[in-house]
C-alpha cells in the first residue's frame, strides 16, 4: 500500500456551473472512502485516515475480485434503501454495514501507475473500464458532461438528493489546486449535519 493520499474536497458554492469544460455527479449522502488494492490486501479508509476495511466488507470482498490487482479508488460509501435512495442513518449507525457498497467516482492509480496527473476526463475513462460490471459493490459513479449542470442541480433537488459536484473535465487530482464545487439541496438533510 502506498504513502496515505490527500483527498481532492470540493467548495461549497450556490449554483452549478455550465459549459463544455464541466462534468457533474450527482451527490450522495455517504461517507467519502479511499479503497486501495495491491494483490491480496485490500485496506478502505475514511477521509480522517480511519481503517474501514473491517467494516464494509461486500466492498472489500468486491474489490477482489476485480480484474486489476492494483488500484486506488476514490469514492462514496452509501447504504440503500428498497428504493435505491442513500439512507446514512443506516450508515452513521453502523446498521446493514454488510450492504454498503462504493460509488467511485475517481481512479487514482492503476497497475503500479499513478494517474493523479492525467486529466479528469481520462481518469474517469480508466475507472469505467476497471468497473464495467453494474452487478458489483464497486460501482463508477454516473455523470454528465457540460452545460446541464444547473438543469441537473434542480432535478435533484426535485428528487430530493443531496445535491450535485461539479469539476472540470481536465483537473488533474492536486488537492490544493482542485477545482471541484459541490452545490447542495438546502432542504435535504445534509445541509445542515455538522459531523
């Protein structure tokens, strides 16, 4: 496993960006999770550094037997209900931790190579090959690209999501430099967690 890596946090903003030089993903209502194969171990750890690699384990189980036998992960970890919205009470409670699977929505190494400087786009081309397969607890985070990210913003709201991040497609993955916004629903419940 390599040195602990610094996450890329997004910045709070109000309303979502537009144009060809954005993409956007929905926002679940998780916890952000780090997950790191090399060969046979698997660790997945919170964004404090925590190890979590006991406590979920279909995502641990799912990474290995994955194709790739050394990667890096950036993602969410999100338990659901019957109806496939996140529930992080389950969560933060330690309830069906069994359940919970990883939303990855960045590759940050793959086979011994570090992919922190390649652009966004291509990153998220990597990731989609690494986890083609929709039936696994390891799944690639759904986005869209360019100039519907307030259309996207409101029809989440709508649904009543946490709301939506949105990055330039060509950031590569420096945590002091990143541009990624996170715009959220002010009447969902995260709005105003404090934990």
């Amino acid at each position: 496993m390599q040195k602990r890596i610094e996450y890329c946090s997004p910045k709070a903003v109000t309303a979502a960006p537009a144009g060809p030089e954005w993409i956007h993903e929905i926002k679940l209502d998780g916890y952000r999770g780090l997950l790191e194969r090399d060969d046979d171990n698997v660790r997945l750890r919170s964004k404090s550094g925590l190890d979590w690699t006991w406590r979920y384990p279909l995502i641990v189980e799912a990474a290995l037997k994955l194709r790739a036998k050394r990667f890096v992960l950036d993602g969410e970890i999100v338990i659901l209900t019957e109806t496939g919205d996140a529930d992080f009470d389950a969560l933060h409670g330690n309830r069906r931790n069994s359940e919970a699977q990883l939303y990855a929505f960045d590759l940050l190494a793959l086979d011994g190579d570090d992919l922190r400087e390649l652009p966004l786009f291509e990153r998220k081309d990597r990731l989609g090959r690494l986890l083609p397969d929709p039936t696994a607890a390891i799944f690639a985070a759904p986005f869209q690209p360019g100039e519907l990210g307030p259309g996207l913003f409101k029809a989440a709201c709508k649904a009543g999501l946490e709301g939506i991040v949105s990055k330039r497609r060509e950031t590569r993955y420096r945590p002091r430099t990143c541009d990624w916004r996170k715009i959220k629903n002010r009447a969902h419940p995260a709005y105003s967690r404090e934990f």
